[in-house]
C-alpha cells in the first residue's frame, strides 16, 4: 500500500498521512512537500508504526507534492530525533528542524550570482559609493549581504552594479570543499600521546560505539591525540564532527587543523552566510564535506556517513541550550555515536563530575594525558587573601600581583588577569538620591560600558546612552561605579602601569573572526604586555611568553549558589591557570579571594583536583543531586504577572505525589522578569529510579493555559536563574 506517515513542521497537527503517487517510491527520512488546507508544508517521511496518527481512511488521502532532491535522513538520526524529543521533553518536530537548518539547501543545487568589486573606478565617487568601496574590498557576497557589510542600501549597491563598478560572478552551489590530507604534517608524538593516540585510531578502524574521556592537562596535547583519530577517520572516507563550545575558539581551532591537514575544515554556527549555509549543509548532506567543526547545533545535521565525534573543552556550560530545545550538546553526541555506532572522545582538562562518574562506572572508557608537552611544567598556584593583603582603597588588584605584573613587563613577559565581568561596573548609582539602573525589561542592573558610551543589559539586550545627569534627580556628574568590570581593571594597570600595552578581551572587544585573528597574532608576536579578559581566554590559546596569570575576584563564581557553582569555579580557575607557563619558561599563577578557606580554592592551591571532585561528589551524593540523583525544572512565564503566576500554581496545585521525587515550589524565579516576561519556576529533584520524563509528561499534559503562558521543561538544567 502506497500510505505514509509524515512528521510535519506544522505546530498543532504534527503528524499526518499521505498517498504516494502512483509509481513513485518515497522512503523512511525523504523530505517532502505535502498539501495542508490551501497551503504546502514540509515534511519527513516516518515509519508509521513510530508515530500515532489519527486513521484517515484511504479515499480521503492527499497525494504528496514532492519529494526533495536531498538524500533521506538515516535511521541513526531519526532515531537521535526521538530520542532528544523523549529526552528533554521536547516538541518532535522542533528537534527535526534543527537538521533541516536551511530551507534553502533542500531545494537542490544549481548556482546563484554574487557580487564583487571589479576594479573599474566611479567616474565620480559620491561618498557612499566611496565607503561602499572601502568597506568590499575582497568580499564576495549577495547584494543584501554586501549591503549589510558596507552600511549602504541595496539600491546604492545596484546601482554600482549597472556603472560596472560591481562585477557579477557566478557560483556554483555545490562546488566541492579541499579534502584534508590526513599526511600533511605528522607530528612526532611523545611515547605518552602516542599510547592515547593510538588507543583512538584502533577504535576508529574497528568500528562501533566506543565514549572515550580524554582526561588531560592543559597543555598536554589533547588535540593532537584526538587529530590522529581523525587522520584515520579521513583515510577510511568517513566524515568526522568536532564540536566546540564557542565559536570563539574556532579561529585557533582552524590555524592548527590546517597545519596538521593541510586546509581548513568545514565551518558549521549560526552567523554563516546563507550561501556558506547552504553549500555546507549539501556537502555534509552527500558526505563531501570531510571534517565539519562546529557549535552544538552541529549536532544535528544530515551526515552521510559519520565516523567519529569529537567534543572539545566537554565540561563546557555551554554546550547546554537554555532556549528552545533545551538540549546538553555534550550528552547527545554520545547519544548520536551510540545510534551511528561510532566512537566518540569528550575531551577536557577539567572534566564534568558526570563524565567522571560514567568513566568510573565503566561506561566511558577514561585515557589520561597527566602531563605537559614538551617538559613544560604545571604552574605554580598562589593565593593572596585579600584580607591581609588588600589593594588600595579604590583599587581592585592587591599589591603583590602589581609587583609581579611589573616583573613580567620588566621581562618582556605577558600576564593575563583574568575577571568575568564585561564593561565598566557591574552596577551604577546616583551618590545624590541612591538611584539604580536597572534593566526595564529584566531582573537586572544596567552595566556601564564605558568605551562604548552606553548602559547596556546583558540579558535582553537593552541599551540607553550613559546620561549625563541622573535620570531621577537630575543631578548632573553624580554617578558612582560600584565593584569592577574587566574596563575598570584596565584602567587601573594603565595607572599602575603606564607603559604596558594592555588589551581588553571580551565578547564586546572581540565580536568577530578578524578581530580574533588579530588578538592572537598581536599577543604571539608580543605587542601585548597585559590581556585583562573574560571566560573567553580562559580556553584554547597557547602564548609561550605568558608568564603570569591573576584571577581577579575568585569568590565572584561562587556567587548565586547554584548546584555547580564550586565545579564551575574550579573549571574556570583551573582552565585560565592553564594558559601560564605554556612554553619554555615556568607560569605562575595569583589567585585573589575573601576566602581562602574555600574548599574550590584551596583544591587549586595545592593542586589536588582528585580531593575537589571527591569532596564535591560527596556532597551532591548527600543532596540527591546529578550525577546521583536528577534534576529537572519546570520554568512559568508570561508577559502579565498575575497570568504567570496563576498558571505555576495550576501546576504546584496538581503535583504528582511520589516517593522517588521531590518537587519545589513554584517560587519567582531569582530572574523573575526576564526579557519582559515575568517568571516562577520548580524544580524537581527525583531518584534515578524514576520515570522523571514520564512523570513529567503526564503531569503537564493534563493542564491547559492560557495562550500567552509559556512552559518550558528544562531536563538536567544547568542554569537556576
Ligand atoms: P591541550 O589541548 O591539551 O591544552 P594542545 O593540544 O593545545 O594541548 O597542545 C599544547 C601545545 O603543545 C600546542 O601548541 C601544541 O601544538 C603543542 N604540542 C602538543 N603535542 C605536540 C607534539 N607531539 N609535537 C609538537 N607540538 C605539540
Ligand atoms: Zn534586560
């Protein structure tokens, strides 16, 4: 019977059947265009015995439109597709647009025009053509995307077109990436990364669900064990997923994939070009594209034949999506090795206690790298407790880190300070009337930046011009800056230090791959004395010069309490220690804290990572808490309070009495307003024994809302706000 069922992107009737025309076959994962009503809808073809349909008999079917000229979705992906789905609670069809990341790629091949300067001079240049010009040299984009590059119209852009001045070029959509060479340069590994290595290539070649966790220092050389499975992956014509957490580190990532493989790998994040979208998404689709690096979204797409997953920097917080399909990267991809029957290594210098804890149960085969490459040692961690040793009033950086820091400017040395706090101040108020800035929008302070001249929210986006006067008041110059933001810092060394060629390191300083690429190679051919920056250099770079590195408030991470806050803060200290001494001369590292006492903190003194993770498993074994027991919450938000709020306690008022889970609240959430929503969650802390998804899907699916309440389940949540 030519019957199908096809999962539909369509929100209320997801699941639906259809006839096939005569003569045509159509299989389980083929994209296909079905009729709904007067419109079209995309579609994938599934086995119908996996989804429940309402029966429909035969003579009332519609027949398909069309089916897509894109190979069908394998059954490994459909099944990661349910599995996520069943997992996190999650829509079905949300997790399978997710692999149908662009509409555009699914509408076969072909070629499309771009556009690029052609040499030919304006006769006379009107400014904006001018700019125009400035702003193109060497792109090569859509109009719209040129408009968007040079700040100009489409229209001045078309016009530069018909003076000749921009050249058309035509594209070929499916022009083929450069195959990496798995022989372009093969490094000498040392007697310790071979041993790793080859533990990798051996379970590369023979095939299979294997997780590894690659345990290593930082600066062991991690990347170039988990490069040698590559290699072996490429020569078996196998394609290969590296996943990072953020597409900062991607830059680096490509300069090393090059030299070791002679050309870059496939780039794969949400700012790609449409055009980049489509032919990589058509690459990864036929299996041309070899080597695919990229964000979590990575994850899900149409590989022709995966051989191997990587997961660089695994313990990463970012990994986790805390919007729309509240996914954690790092625990799907070994889901999606186990479907493909494929290996897949997480690799980290400070593992999360979850990973450690599947490595112990011998789920993970665990291979460990203790020591540096090349003899470098592990620097040695110091504490200043700021109080004994407090900086000057007004200051933020105590004594003996400043005199280190001049040490290492006297050297032609680097230092980096490290401070996860973006812009000026974390919070400003009038001295005159004690007025706050606070975000309209969100639970929030506003945060002054001051090289950009505004107060911004780093939760919604708002943003006002820093005012003159105070806003209630009216006041004028009354503003005080309370606590320090990595500007603040930079202002200081540029006092304490007035030669030192300080540069600032955040998302705001650098938002781009340029920006980047000029960082590094400034910081490696020392242009750079101090790089004072946030979580973003905690990870991936590797300045031999880099002598010293200071944590400016090691107490900041331990704020807000949540259940990882003490393995978040270990992780984060730990990592950004690891970029001291990387190269021939010997790091140090000065943590400042109110408490040393801490057990995070004295861990990293002594350097015993063992004693921090068996404290911190011990004591979330105590409460219930991941990996011991589970986590889960149920997050109520809506744009009027009184709506919000009625509709969580709808939902405390039915909960499920249970022996094996406990649930909490609801309660505001610590983020009560967030991006104009206000907000109550629960929290669910259930045994692993339990059915928590069930439970979970029964209790919620019982209750309706009113339309603008939004519920969101969020399994194994790593954000408590
Ligand atoms: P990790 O990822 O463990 O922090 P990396 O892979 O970044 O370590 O290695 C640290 C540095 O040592 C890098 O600059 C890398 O190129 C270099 N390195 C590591 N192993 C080798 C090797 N076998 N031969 C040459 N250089 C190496
Ligand atoms: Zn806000």
């Amino acid at each position: 019977m030519n019957r199908v069922r096809i999962l539909a992107f369509n929100p209320v009737l997801h699941v639906l059947d259809y006839r096939v025309p005569e003569g045509k076959a159509v299989e389980p994962g083929s994209v296909v265009i079905a009729p709904l009503g007067p419109r079209q809808i995309l579609g994938i073809v599934w086995e119908p015995e996996r989804l429940p349909a309402d029966e429909v008999p035969e003579y009332k079917l519609r027949p398909l439109l069309e089916v897509l000229p894109v190979p069908p979705l394998s059954a490994p992906l459909r099944r990661l597709i349910e599995w996520t789905a069943d997992y996190y609670c999650a829509a079905l069809p949300s997790v399978a647009r997710m692999t149908l990341s662009s509409t555009a790629a699914l509408r076969g091949g072909g070629t499309m025009t771009e556009y690029r300067l052609s040499g030919r001079e304006p006769v006379r240049p009107t400014p904006q053509r001018a700019a125009a010009m400035d702003a193109l040299h060497g792109e090569q984009a859509t109009i719209r995307e040129l408009a968007a590059l040079a700040g100009v119209s489409d229209g001045v852009l078309r016009g530069m077109v018909t003076a000749g001045i921009l050249e058309p070029v035509t594209v070929d959509l499916d022009r083929p990436y450069p195959p990496p060479n798995p022989r372009h340069a093969i490094p000498e590994l040392s007697p310790e990364q071979a041993a790793v290595a080859n533990r990798f290539v051996t379970a590369v070649k023979t095939g299979g669900f294997s997780p590894f966790l690659l345990d290593g220092v930082t600066g062991s050389g991690k990347t170039e064990c988990y490069f040698e499975a590559i290699a072996t992956a490429i020569d078996a014509g196998q394609q290969v997923l590296v996943l990072l957490p953020e597409i900062a580190l991607t830059e680096n990532f490509l300069r090393r994939f090059e030299a070791r493989f002679g050309v870059p790998p496939v780039l794969w994040h949400s700012s790609l070009k449409s055009t980049e979208r489509r032919r990589a998404w058509r690459a990864i689709a036929s299996g041309q594209a070899r080597v695919i690096v990229g964000a979590r979204s990575a994850l899900f797409l149409p590989y022709a034949r995966l051989g191997l997953i990587v997961v660089d920097e695994a313990h990463e917080v970012s990994f986790k999506q805390d919007d729309g399909v509240r996914y954690n990267a790092r625990d799907v991809a070994v889901i999606r090795a186990r479907f493909e029957a494929i290996p897949v290594i997480l690799a980290s210098a400070t593992p999360a206690l979850e990973s450690l804890q599947l490595a112990e149960a011998g789920v993970y085969e665990k291979v460990d790298l203790p020591a540096r490459f090349g003899g470098a040692t592990m620097p040695a961690i110091k504490v200043v407790d700021l109080r004994i040793e407090p900086p000057d009033r007004g200051r933020w950086l105590a004594p003996r880190l400043i005199a280190e820091m001049k040490e290492r400017l006297a050297r032609g040395e680097q230092s980096l300070l490290f401070l996860n706090r973006r812009g000026y101040a974390p919070l400003t108020l009038c001295r005159h009337c004690g007025y706050r800035f606070q975000c309209p929008n969100c639970t929030a302070w506003l945060v002054e930046h001051r090289l950009s001249r505004r107060m911004a929210c780093h939760h919604c986006g708002h943003e006002v011009p820093t005012p003159e006067v105070c806003p209630e008041c009216h006041t004028p110059d009354c503003l005080v800056a309370c606590g320090p933001g990595v500007e603040r810092i930079a202002d200081e060394v540029a006092e304490l230090l007035p030669e030192a060629r300080v540069a600032l390191a955040t998302s705001d300083t650098l938002n781009s791959p340029e920006k980047i690429g000029a960082f590094v190679a400034a910081a490696e051919e020392g242009l750079i004395d101090v790089i004072i920056g946030t979580q973003l250099v905690t990870k991936g770079y590797h300045f031999p010069e880099l002598t010293l590195v200071g944590v400016v408030d090691a107490d900041l991470g331990l704020e807000g309490g949540d259940l990882r806050a003490g393995e978040r803060s270990y992780q984060q200290i730990a990592q950004v220690s690891g970029r001291a001494g990387r190269g021939a001369k010997a790091g140090e590292v000065l943590i400042q804290t109110r408490h040393p006492e801490a057990a995070v903190i004295t861990a990293l003194a002594a350097g015993d990572r063992d004693a921090f993770y068996a404290a911190e498993a011990e004591a979330r074994r105590d409460a219930g808490a991941p990996p011991f027991g589970r986590w889960a919450a149920i997050i109520v938000s809506s744009e009027d309070e009184a709506e919000a709020r009625d509709a969580a306690r709808a939902i405390g008022g039915t909960r499920p009495i249970l022996d094996d889970v406990a649930i909490l609240g609801p309660a505001p959430a610590p983020m009560s307003l967030l991006r104009g929503r206000y907000r109550y969650r629960l929290l669910i802390n259930a045994r692993r024994s339990a059915q928590l998804q069930d439970v979970i899907r029964a209790w919620l699916g019982a209750l309706t809302f009113p339309q603008g309440v939004r519920v969101n389940v969020d399994i194994d949540p790593y954000s408590f706000v």
